[in-house]
C-alpha cells in the first residue's frame, strides 16, 4: 500500500522516477480524527516498518504527562492508539516539530522525505538538504519503501531563486531584533507564495532560532519551501550564486511601512485591556529559547501563564538541573510532545486573548482555539504575562 | 453551458453549490475536520462550509496536513461534493489518494484554469466522473 501510494502521487506529480531516501520526518501521526489512527493500524496491521530513519512530528497529547491535554474519550483513546501504531512502524520517539535541534540533521545536499512545513522549509533552507514538502500519509509512505518521487526540490533547477526580497530599507534596530524574523517571514510567506526566493541586505546570521521563526512564518503564512538568505544559508554564498546567474524576475523591496503591516496583521484581537494567556514555541523552544526565558522572567511569579511548548529532547535537559521545576513554580506551563494549537490544552473561553512572539502561532490560534491573538516580542510576552496586560516596548 | 476537465484523482461524481473561493486557504488550521466550515479567521470566506459544494481552490498555502484533513472530511462525510484546482495539490489530493487505498468513496478532483473560476460562482454545478462541468441554474440559496 505504501508503494502504491507513492507510485501514484510520482504520477499525479508528473515524476518520471523514483529516489532513494536518506531519511524522513512524519507529520501523519497528529489526530485529526478516526480515519487517520485507521490508516496507520492499516499500515501495522500489514506489516510494514520504516526502511530509513524516521522521526516524529508532534501528536496530539503530551506522553510525558507535563501538561494536561483536554482531549476527551473517544478522541482520546484513538489519539494514543495512533501514536502507538507509528511506533510500531518503527518511527524513533522525538514527537517534536523541531527535529533538527533535536539530533535529526540530514548532511547537505541528500534526499529525505520531510513533512511538517517548518521542518521542511528548515531542512531545505538551513541544513541544504532536499525534500519537497510531504503531506500527511506521503511522509510515511516514503519511510516504508525509502523512496520518493523525483521532482520538485529534489531537482537542482527549481532549487534556484528566481526572486530578490530585499529587506536592505528596514532600520537596523528592526533587523537585529527577535520579531524581525517572524514579522519578515510572515510577510515573505504571503508575497512569494511558493516561489524561491533569496532574501538580501541581512548583514549578520541571525542565528538558527531565528531562520526556524522566519521559516515557521514563511511556510504558514505561503507555501514556502525553500527560501535562501544571501551570505548566511548553505547554497546562497551571495544573491549571485542563489539566482544562479540569471536576472531576478521579480525584487520585492520592503519597506518600513510594509514590515509594520506585517506585523499588525499578525494581531487578531481588538484593542484590550488584558490577556489570558501566553503560549511560545512554536516550533517548539530551543534550549537557548528556554536560557532567554529565565533571563526575562528573573525569578517573578506571574498573573497570567505562559505555555511553553517543546519537545522531550530539550526536556531532558531542563529536567537535569530542576528547571522546568522552577519555571512551573512561576506560573509557566511547560509542554512536551504536543502544542496549543494542536490539541485543546487552553482553557475553553468565549473572547479569550492569547498573546505569542510566534508567527505561526499568530497564524493558527484563532482558527484552533477560538483565541483572539496578540502579536509581540518574547519581552513583552514575559512583561505582560507577569503583569496580566498587554506590555509592548517600541523599539528604537 | 459546460467544460470538461482533467481529472486529477478519479471519484463519484455529484453536484452541488459551487463554493468559488477568493483566496489560497491551508485546509489544516483554515478548514474545521469536524464539519468542514472555514475556520480560518483571516480568509475572507470564513464560516462558509464546504461540506456538500463543488470546491473552486485558487490554490492552497500553509500545513502538510491538509492531507489529513481532507481525508477525515470524506470519511466523515462532510467532504466538498467535488474539488476544482488550478493545479495539482501534492498534499492536499494524497488525501484523496489514501482515502480510497482504504476503500472510502471519494469526491472526484480535476483541474481547470482559475480564470474559468468566476463562471461558476452562485450556480448549482453538476461534475461528472469523466471530467465533464456543467451548470444546472442558479444556486437557489446564493
């Protein structure tokens, strides 16, 4: 079955051939509802098994029993029961959306199946490793028969940038800011679509929590695969190269004007007075994520609690030296495994207002919680969570 | 008055309101699994439902999971009676793919130039399995 589903998505692709792969990353395994826990029992129940390395993207409740999950029986027992059969497949166990930081690094230049769309923009565009961007069910399809369709982003030719998005206008302290990359990825998203594009006029790497906010914001705001950024990803050394030698079809010049758009549209709620909640991570917090958390929320209790979502592997570490402890005596709610807008762990609430520093949380909540949204740095997250208002520092 | 499409993924024929939609939509996160109402806030057809409408997609962004959500649509039975793409939709149609590997009837999906879209907004549309799109009248209820 695996096989067929393959050979007829290589079909309806145009593919002329299949590849192997090196590796996968499912996203299959969320519950969305019975008939996916029915696929996957139908994939065991075959016998199939994983013939690559294959990790997991997030299900829909918190095995590590951090956090309370409001699923309710039926759902519930099928959500678990949907997990477990991709285990039987023989997935490893990662259940995060961030499985590059979590060991799951394809050398560069390789062939994987990858779905999740921020794994994938990461993986094409961070690490220079090749995957299209797998739907649920073709992830898994290709880990059991380790093979691919040979199209798309697996071809050097549609690898090349075809346009310049120049962000050389926007004032300095904008860009050396934590926001800039969600608020510019956002709005690369929505202006490229799924074209490739190279972004120029960014000085210095940014580091990789923030290529993973641009990417995560990208490929939900559009249908971003594979973006470049000139002088800091893998096979743009300079805008040159990344165009290929060939004449840009289009440069998007942004200004100031369209940044501040981007951002404000990524708020959803009218003017407040309050907050509810708080939620980051999305994709799901670093280490490094978690080292700046503790930084900003220096020891305060809050009034509001902050949703905290990751995956075990950065888990592990915050339990090592009593951490994540000393966060949840802060008021913060660590999650493992899973995500709020994934699965219901918010509090049910009728004009509720969720405030988040990410831009693919500011994407979806509304339409998954029933939250209103407020857009703002992790600063201002912290310093509102604390005080129980919307706190927003302007910037420079 | 009529056209004939390429097929896409083969499946039962049907009709329905045509539902034109205005702008890309990610079906996880834009589309409720539950019901098939357009959940996403920022679409400008949000509350719209396409259970039981000849869907006109100008095109899909966001999530690879629109697969899963398309799937559980139509095995719950609140799928669109048929899906008009302007191109084909690698993650969106495995849905439909993997549905019928499970042996669940599926809604037809074809392909047909969006700029043909507009034709078809407020009418009642018939699809055929062969590919066939035609008109029936007005939508009674638009």
């Amino acid at each position: 079955m695996a096989m067929r589903i393959v050979a007829e998505s290589a079909a309806l692709l145009g593919a002329p051939r299949l590849i192997p792969i090196a590796s996968a990353h499912i996203d299959g395994a969320l519950y969305h509802g019975d008939s996916g826990t029915l696929f996957a029992e139908r994939l065991v129940e075959g016998g199939a098994r994983v013939a690559v390395r294959s990790t997991l993207n997030v299900g829909a409740l918190d095995l590590m029993g951090c956090s309370r999950v409001r699923l309710e029986e039926p759902q519930r027992s099928m959500a678990r029961r949907m997990m477990e059969a991709y285990r039987k497949l023989g997935c490893e166990q990662s259940w995060t959306c961030a499985p590059y930081q979590a060991g799951h690094r394809p050398a560069f230049g390789s062939d994987v199946a990858w779905g999740e769309s921020n794994a994938v923009v990461f993986c094409n565009s961070v690490l220079g490793a090749r995957t299209n961007r797998y739907g649920d069910f073709l992830d898994i399809a290709c880990a059991i028969s380790g093979r691919a369709p040979d199209f798309g982003l697996h071809l050097q030719a549609n690898r090349r940038a075809s346009l310049v998005f120049d962000v050389s206008a926007l004032p300095r302290p904008f860009l050396a800011s934590e926001i800039a990359w969600p608020v510019l990825g956002s709005l690369y998203g929505r202006e490229v679509g799924n074209a490739v594009g190279v972004v120029t006029g960014v000085e210095k790497n940014p580091g990789e929590d923030a290529l993973k906010a641009f990417g995560a914001a990208a490929a939900s705001s559009g249908a971003v695969g594979l973006f470049h950024i000139a002088g800091v990803t893998p096979e743009a050394p300079d805008a040159e190269m990344a165009l290929g030698g060939v004449e840009a079809e289009v440069t998007i010049r942004v200004t100031p004007e369209m940044a501040r758009q981007a951002q404000a549209r990524l708020s959803t709620a009218e003017s407040t007075d309050h907050i509810d909640a708080v939620a980051i991570g999305s994709p799901h917090l670093s280490l490094a994520e978690f080292d700046t958390l503790e930084r900003l929320l220096a020891g305060r209790r809050l009034s509001v609690p902050i949703h905290a979502c990751t995956g075990r592997h950065v888990l592990v570490e915050l339990d090592r030296d009593g951490r994540r402890k000393a966060l949840e005596a802060l008021g913060v709610v660590v999650i493992a495994d899973t995500c709020v807008v994934v699965t219901p762990i918010l509090p049910e609430r009728v004009d509720g207002v969720l405030m988040t520093n990410s831009g693919k949380f500011a994407q979806y909540a509304p339409g998954n919680t029933g939250y209103a949204v407020l857009y703002g740095s992790l600063a201002d997250c912290v310093e509102s969570a604390v005080s129980g208002r919307p706190v927003f520092t302007r910037l420079g | 008055m009529g056209t004939r499409a390429e097929i896409l993924v083969p499946g039962a024929s049907g009709e329905g309101p045509a539902l034109v939609l205005s702008a890309p939509i990610s079906f996880w996160g834009g589309v409720d699994p539950k019901s098939g109402r357009i959940a996403d806030v920022r679409h400008p057809q949000c509350g719209q439902s396409l259970s039981g409408k000849v869907l006109f997609l100008p095109g899909t962004i966001g999530s690879s999971s629109a697969s899963s959500v398309l799937m559980e649509l139509v095995h719950a039975g609140h799928a669109p009676v048929a899906l008009v793409l302007h191109e084909p939709d690698a993650i969106l149609l495995l849905g439909l793919i993997v549905a019928r590997e499970m042996g669940w009837e599926t809604p037809v999906a074809m392909k047909l130039s969006r700029d043909a879209f507009g034709f078809f907004t407020g009418k009642q549309v018939r699809v055929g399995g062969d590919g066939e799109v035609a008109i029936l009248g007005t939508d009674s209820a638009a």
